[in-house]
C-alpha cells in the first residue's frame, strides 16, 4: 500500500516540487471521490435498480471530480467549488434515495472532513455551517413534503441501499484519512530530513563566517537575530547562544536610535519595498557599555514569490577610522576658523592686503584688494604673480619707481617698507610691506597692505589750507582795517571835492577817475575782510534762485560773456548769510568771465540734492543744494586744481588771488563744500554744495527809498571814530550841508559828550559810531550803554567790515542805520536825510521806530 501512496503521491505532483501539501491533498481526493462514484456507487445502484436519476447524478458527480482534477493539475485550484458542487449533488441525491431513509446521509458524514483539511478561521466555520443547514434544510424538507422524496421499492432495497452506503462512505472516509494520515507521515520524515540537510550546511557556512574579520549578522523579518558570526560577537562582547534570537535594534543599538531603526525595518519588511543592497553607518553598543561605529553593507532576503524574509548585514569596525577622522575633522575646522577669523578680519579691516609666498604665488588677499586694485579672474589664475605685478603697473602713476621698490623688497626678503604710491585714478594708497617670518624665525614669503588715505590726505590738505587761510586771515584783517579808514579818507575827500567844482570843470575828470580806483580799492578791501573773517555770519532762509540771478546779471553786465541759469524744479532754501552767499557766487562767476577774455557762456545750474552719510565730500548726510558755475576757458591743470583756492594764488593777469578764496571761505564757514573739475582746453566747472532748509525765504536787506538831499541848519550830530582823518573829513561834509558837528575818537568819550549834552537841554540829534575801535570800546557796547541811557537815541553805525553781523542787521543792535566805510559823502548825506528829514523820518522828533 505504501508503494502505491508514493507512486499515487508522485503522480498528483506532476514533477513540481514546488507544489503545496493542501494542493496534492486536494488532488487525490479528487481522484478518489471520482474513483468511489464511477467504480463502486455506480455499478452498486445499478445492482440495486435504483432510479435511474440518481445514477446520472453519481455520473456526473463522477466527472465533475475527474474535471477538477485536470483543473488542479493546469494550475487552477477550485477548493470552495469542489465543496459547493459535493453539496449540491449529494442534496439532489437525498430526494432520489428516499431521502432520511436512504444512505446519503452517511456521505454527509465523510463530505464534513473536507472543511477540517482545506478550509481555516472563519472559512471553515463558514462552510461547517452551511453543511449543517444543508442537512437540517433536507431533513426538514423531508419532514413537510414526503411526496418529493422517490421511495424504495422494498424493505430489501433499503437494507442493501444503507448497507453499501455505509460501507462506501466509511470506505471514502477511511481512505481519505489514511491518505491524510501517511501523506503528512512523508511529509514531516522529508521535512526532518530537509532540516537536518539546512542544520549541516548552516554549520558550515557558520563555519565560514566565523572565519571572516567583517561582522555578519542576519535579522528575520521581526528584526530578530538569527545569525551572527564570530567577529560580530567579539565585538558586542556577547556569546554566540546570548544574541540568537534576540531583537537586534533593542539590544545592540543606542536607545532612541534603536527604536526608530527598528520602526522603518519592520515597516519596509512589511511593504516588501527594502532597496536589495543599502549602506548603512550605525553605532553598536558593546556589553560594557562602549560604543562601536559600524559600517553596514547589507542585502535582502527574500522567498520565492520575492517577499521580504529578513536581512543580511556585513559590518565592518570603522570605529579607530571615525577617531581619527574625527581629530582630523577637528584639525580642519580649527584651521579652517582660523582662516576664516583671518579672512573676516582681513574683509573687515580698510586696508587692502596681499602675501607672497617666496616663490612668488600668490598666497592670500583680501576683498579690499581686488577692489582697490580692480583685479580680474585670469590675473589670480596666473602660477605666479608677474601678471598681477603687470596688471598693479598699468594703475600706478610712476610705474618705474613701483616696480623698483617691488624687486628691492623681493631681493631683500626680511626687510619692510613704507611708502605712499598714486594712482591714476587719483586715489592715494600707503603702502606697507613686511616678511611673514614664524617664531622660529621661518620666512614665509612677504605680506603687502594697502591703505588708501586719499581722503586723509585732502581733510589734511583743507586742514592745513584753513590754518594757512586763519593765519593769512589775521594779517589780512588788520591791513584791511587800516585800509579801509585810508580809503574813507580818500574817497571822501574826492566825492567831497566833487561838490565844489561843475560837471564841466577840467578837473572833475580826473576826480572821477581817482573816485572809481577808490572804489575798487574798497572792494578789494571787502574781499580781503571776508577772507579775513567772513563776519560772523547772520543766517536766514535765503532763496538761491534770486541770489545766483542777482550775481550774474550784477557780475556779466556790460561784458561779452553770456550768462545762462538752469534751475532744476523747486530749489530748497538754504540757511545762510545772503550777502556773504552772493559774494562767493558772485566771485565764481567772475573767475568764469575772467577765464574766457573772447567771450563766451557761463552756464550756473542748480538742483535738490540728498547725500548719504558716506558722500565724497565729506559732508553729513541730508538734503543739500547743489550750484554748478561752468565755463569754456581754457581750463585748469592739475598741478594748479591743488592751489585754485590758496589766497594770492592766481594764473590771470588781471587777478588778485582772493576771489576763490573768499568763495572758499564763505562756503566752509556755512557748513558746505566747494570743488573743482577742469582738463585744460575743456573749460572749468565749479560745484558748490550748500546745506538746504526747511524754513520759508526772505530778503536780509531792503534799501531805502531814494531821500532828497535837504539842508539841516542847526543840526547836532557826534562823529566817533578812531581815525582822525575820518574823524575831520565827516567834520567838514556834515558842516557843508548845515550841521554841528563834535568828534571823538572812542565809545567812552561818545557816551560822556551824550550823557552832558542831553542833561544841558541840547541833545545830539545822532551820533555816527565806529564799530571797531583798536584798544578802546567800540560801537557795539557804547551804543548798548547810550540806549539804556536814552531808549530814544538815534544811533548810525559805521565800519569797514562790512559783513559783520552788526552791519548786516544793525536794527537788531540798537542803531537806525548804518554805512560801510568807505564811504561817499553823498551816501551819509543820504542816511541822514531818510533818519532826519522831516516828520517822516525815523529820528525825526527825538525818535521814532527803526527802519
């Protein structure tokens, strides 16, 4: 019989080995169902003469079964059809076999081991219950329509029908048990046999893993050990028997670390989505504690339907390497923080730097230098420096002398420099070089900065053109001052001498001629007073659009230069002093003229401008006035833009050297900037920059209206001034025109002859005060002391420095008017014909308020 099971069992496999134990189950049950319905039920009923029905049905039953059979064998395995169809037919057969009382009950019997071999969990209960409904649904069928059920023939047919019915299904159920039964027998010896083949040869591939030097170690699906070799225990410090079985992320891994790698193992097993072959870096933790880094190439295993059974890591002990990189790693970044404190220092630092190594490589630099220098990409690419060195050559003014210092240095490796190079920009650099020498006296190479003091030295060029302007100013002032009272002589005596002679008079020519060179003599004298000191400045709103057009319409009359304004949108006012402002522009536009004697156009632009806090010019930042005057004369060199504004410095026949630097003086006194930009042949353009106002605009000054020249007879006016030649002549010009006249020469004098003529019953109608009296007290404090004496006196000031703030807003001191020195006789005839004159004037009457 066992013979014919193995040759039954070799059979129903076909060759495939690879064919499940429930598939070769379920093929010979087909085959012997099909053998039992064909070979003994069929010719029994037969013998029997039962219906005819019930042996179609056996038939049938028959060959369906041989069908499912061939099916099986094709691949396609129909366990829950095979069943169905066994119920279906078996409930067909329980009508055409009388039914309760028949003998296919008993098959019901052997059909209830079908669910036991094929079918589990909720399956099996399933078809369980629907062969117990099946069976009550007969009987109970059996029980309410008895005529469905065809009956035996005789009591005999239905002793012969249970007879062979029991005995066939007993026969069917004993056979498929059996069947069963030695089937699982060779199943498990081949089973045994299976895994004592597996246990050899897992002893000898253990065998060779415990020869390799790598860690070997593989994980089931659960992350489970269930091989490690050898090394890998060695390493863990753990016998081989401690680890089997054990769950590797739990016990050999760093906690947490652990158990995130055992969360995305066991998922990735799960999914079936593990890459074949990984990298993998992971600590170890040995069993006293330490930790081990290991490198994990690994694979994955897999069955036959390519499902994911576990892994197989090959790990190697990287741990002495991961030390080592890791001082190195920290031997690198130490470096590389120096380098970047070096750089950060270098990049932060003004000075541009540049080291050399000894063989002339370029070793460092900085941003700076490729800015200053303006370096490009294919010059730093160069083996060597001799294209830099070529590239700085083209930069520098005096290649030759920068060239030599350089070979001197290089020649002299350990000696350092210092020196000042210009470039063709303009820009001026300090030059430093020294070695780059270790503490154990190694010379590296050589390190160059380059600083460039371009703005140092031009605040150092204006620091010292103020002190010279301070020092000159202090000498011009006094010669100034005693000019002035000169010319006040002169030109007095000359206006005053005009009265005595005709239009017509051979002399009145000559007198005109020597009148007017006093005039310019006194504009001379104005100039160098505002050089000198600039008068304390009276700043007030001032719109510069009348001032630039007052100054070149005043400057270009009568001449054959042409004067063209262009005012770029709504000027700022600036806070300034308006005749002092007017000057300086005035000054620029006769420097302009001055510089083209053919002719020509003298273009004056303005426009709002903001500057930042780091502008060229030194200036704060803000909203500024920008005024440009520009010519086309002949233009100025270089050598002498350095000196445009020295006083005295001049390079016109006609020139006396003060009118830049006056305009100089007045544009720094109020907080601005003045340049200059010039090629020779291409003219000349000169740029003020003026700080800009908020405030709203006015006129400083308003003249008064024209006073016809009346006589005073019995007038009494006091003349102060520390001059007597200035002292006479008023004497003599006031006496010409009716009045009476006392002088004296300082404010002490003034106040004592006031105070006695007031209390005598007969004051001064006015008193004409010097402003500056050398060694004595001068207008300004006498008049305080007379008007806090008599609010009511009429106070005239008078004064070469025309530009003091008492002159240029006198009302504010106290006086009803003032006269710059020199001055006319007809000009003090005229101030004292509108202050005296009549029931209009402002004195008139023994006071009045002040113009």
């Amino acid at each position: 019989m066992d013979r014919l099971v193995e040759k039954l069992w070799t059979f129903v496999k076909h060759g495939a080995d690879e064919i499940s134990l429930e598939v070769r189950f379920f093929r010979l049950i087909c085959l012997t169902v099909s053998f039992v319905a064909l070979v003994l039920v069929l010719p029994t009923n037969l013998i029997q003469d039962l219906s005819p029905y019930l042996n179609l049905v056996v038939v049938l039953y028959g060959a369906a079964s041989l069908l499912i059979y061939y099916r099986s064998w094709r691949g396609s395995q129909h366990f829950v059809g095979f069943y169905l169809l066994t119920l279906v037919l078996l409930a067909i057969a329980w009508f055409l076999n009388a039914g309760s009382s028949g003998s296919i009950g008993y098959y019901f019997f052997a059909c209830s081991m079908y669910p036991v071999i094929f079918f589990r969990g909720r399956t099996r209960q399933a078809m369980f219950l629907l062969l117990v409904l099946v069976v009550c649904g007969l009987l109970l069928l059996d029980f309410r329509s008895p005529q469905l059920v065809i009956p035996y023939k005789s009591g005999l047919d239905r002793l012969l029908d249970l007879s062979t019915g029991f005995s066939f299904s007993a026969l069917i159920f004993a056979l498929v048990f059996w069947v069963v039964i030695t089937t699982l027998e060779r199943e498990l010896d081949e089973r045994r046999k299976a895994e004592a083949a597996a246990r050899q040869e897992r002893d000898r591939a253990q065998g060779y893993l415990d020869t390799v030097e790598t860690l070997i170690v593989a994980l089931d699906a659960e992350g489970h050990i269930s091989t490690i070799n050898r090394k890998a225990c060695e390493v863990l410090g753990y016998q081989e028997k401690e680890l089997l079985g054990r769950d590797w992320f739990a016990s050999c891994l760093p906690q947490p670390l652990g158990s995130e790698r055992a969360a995305i193992y066991r998922r990735t097993m799960a999914a079936g989505s593990a890459a074949e072959v990984a990298h993998l870096e992971s600590p170890l933790v040995t069993r006293t504690g330490g930790v081990r880094q290991i490198v994990w190439p690994y694979s994955v295993l897999r069955d036959e339907a390519g499902n994911c059974l576990g892994a197989l890591g090959s790990g190697e002990d990287i741990t002495e390497r991961k030390l080592a990189e890791e001082a190195l790693r920290q031997s690198e970044q130490a470096l590389r923080l120096k380098t970047a404190l070096l750089e950060a220092q270098s990049d932060a630092t003004l000075d541009a730097v540049l080291v050399v190594d000894n063989d002339k490589r370029i070793a460092f630099y900085n941003r700076q230098f490729l800015e200053v220098f303006e370096v490009p990409e294919r010059v730093l690419g160069e083996p060597d420096n001799s294209a830099l060195l070529r590239h700085a050559l083209g930069l520098v003014r005096c290649p030759d002398l920068f060239l030599k210092r350089v070979l001197y240095l290089y020649d002299h490796p350990r000696e350092s420099s210092r020196d000042e190079i210009e470039m063709k920009n303009g820009r001026i650099l300090d030059r430093y070089s020294a070695a780059v020498i270790s503490r154990d006296g190694y010379c590296y190479g050589r390190m160059w900065t380059f600083r460039d003091v371009t703005e140092r030295r031009r605040f150092e060029s204006e620091r010292v053109k103020i002190e010279k302007l301070e020092s000159l100013g202090v000498l011009a002032g006094g010669i100034a001052h005693d000019f002035n009272n000169i010319l006040a002589g002169i030109m007095g005596g000359i206006s005053f001498a005009q009265e005595f002679i005709p239009e017509d008079h051979p002399a009145h020519g000559p007198l005109q001629t020597a009148e007017l060179a006093s005039v310019r003599a006194a504009d001379l004298a104005r100039q160098l007073i505002t050089f000198a000191r600039g008068g304390d400045l009276v700043k007030k709103p001032v719109a510069l659009q009348l001032v630039i057009e007052e100054a070149v319409s005043f400057a270009l009359r009568g001449s054959n230069v042409k004067g063209s304004v262009t005012l770029t949108g709504s000027l700022h006012p600036v806070l300034a002093d308006e005749g002092q402002l007017g000057q300086a522009i005035y000054n620029l536009i006769i420097n302009a003229k001055q510089a083209m004697p053919g002719g020509g156009i003298v273009t004056l632009s303005a426009n709002n401008e903001t500057l930042g806090p780091d502008n060229p010019y030194g200036l704060p930042g803000g909203d500024y006035v920008r005024v440009c005057c520009a010519d086309q004369g002949c233009g100025i060199g270089l050598e002498d833009q350095v000196k445009i504004f020295d006083p005295y410095f001049t390079t016109k026949s006609c020139g006396t050297g003060l009118g830049l630097a006056s305009a100089y003086s007045i544009v720094k006194k109020h907080g601005g900037s003045i340049s200059v930009a010039s090629e020779p042949g291409n003219g000349a353009a000169f740029t003020v920059l003026l700080p800009a106002s908020s405030a709203p605009t006015h006129s400083l000054f308003s003249s008064p209206p024209p006073q016809e020249l009346v006589s005073h007879p019995g007038g009494s006016i006091l003349v102060m001034d520390d001059e007597p030649l200035v002292r006479d002549l008023a004497r003599e010009m006031l006496r010409y025109i009716g009045y009476q006249v006392t002088t004296c020469e300082n404010g002490s004098e003034a106040i004592s002859l006031y105070q006695a003529a007031k209390e005598a019953g007969h004051a001064f109608d006015a008193i004409v005060m010097d402003l500056t009296i050398p060694g004595g007290m001068g207008g300004k404090e006498a008049a305080q002391r007379i008007l806090a004496y008599d609010p009511d006196a009429c106070l005239i000031v008078s004064s070469g420095y025309s530009n003091d703030p008492v002159m240029a807003d006198h009302r504010a001191y106290g006086f009803r008017g003032a006269v710059a020195k020199p001055y006319k006789n007809r000009e003090l005839w005229q101030l004292l014909s509108s202050l005296l004159g009549g029931a209009g004037g402002a004195c008139a009457g023994g006071g009045g308020e002040p113009e």
